[in-house]
C-alpha cells in the first residue's frame, strides 16, 4: 500500500479506519507520524478550547442590560401619561355634563310653557286686552 492520503489521515482522526490502513499505520513510520502528529495537535487544541473560558459575547452583555432600561423607561411614560389622561377625561366629562344641562334647560323651558310658541300672538293679544279691562 502507498502512504495514506490527506483525505484518509482525516478519515483516521474522525474515526473511520479501514483494516488495511490500520495494518499500513502500523507499519509505516511515516504515516504513524503523520497520523500521531494530527492526533497530537486536535488534542492540543481540544486542552486549549476546554481550558479557556468563553468569554460572554458582547452583545448578550448589552442585551441583558436592555430589557431593565426599557421597563423603567415604560414606567416613567406610565407616570407621565396617566396624569395627562385623567385630566383629558375630566375635561370631557365637565363637557358632556354642561351639554346635558343646556339640554335639561331647553327641555324645562319647552316644557314649562303655558302656552305652544304657535299660540303665542294670541297670548299677547289676550292679554293686552286683560290689561286694558283691568285699567
């Protein structure tokens, strides 16, 4: 057999090894080489990777801080904005409550007529004449 190929050395350190290139690892100090070299660099690197913490990305950093910003900004629209409304619907109320008493006294005035406003040129007449019989 040649010497393993790229493909089969990584074929090797995935852990996908054919009988035939166990036999030719064995016995050929240069693939053995290749092969221990590869091995000794991905366990190298498996050491640095498990002993450097992961440092917390900076955007979940910010993102953390997001959320409590923008509850007390709610908050504080809250505090603002609910004086603001309550004024609002007192004006509204006082508005709608002076157009039911204009109303109540339109409806009193229509009512409390002694005679209909069609009656009324001979109420005048009635009594211009009471007037002049009472003299």
């Amino acid at each position: 057999m040649t010497h393993l190929s790229a493909e089969q050395i990584a074929q090797w350190i995935a852990g996908q090894r054919s009988a035939e290139a166990e036999v030719h690892v064995e016995s050929c100090g240069k693939c053995r080489a290749r092969v221990t070299g590869f091995e000794d660099v991905l366990a190298q690197f498996r050491g640095a990777v498990r002993s450097v913490s992961a440092p917390v990305p900076v955007w979940r950093a910010r993102r953390s801080l997001v959320w409590p910003r923008l509850v007390a900004v709610a908050a504080i629209a809250l505090l603002l904005l609910v004086p603001l409304y309550r004024e609002r619907e007192a004006r509204r109320r006082a508005a709608i409550e002076q157009q039911d008493t204009q109303l109540l006294q339109q409806v009193d005035a229509g009512i409390s007529r002694a005679v209909p406003d069609a009656m009324d040129p001979l109420v005048k007449m009635v009594s211009w004449n009471s007037n002049e019989a009472q003299k």
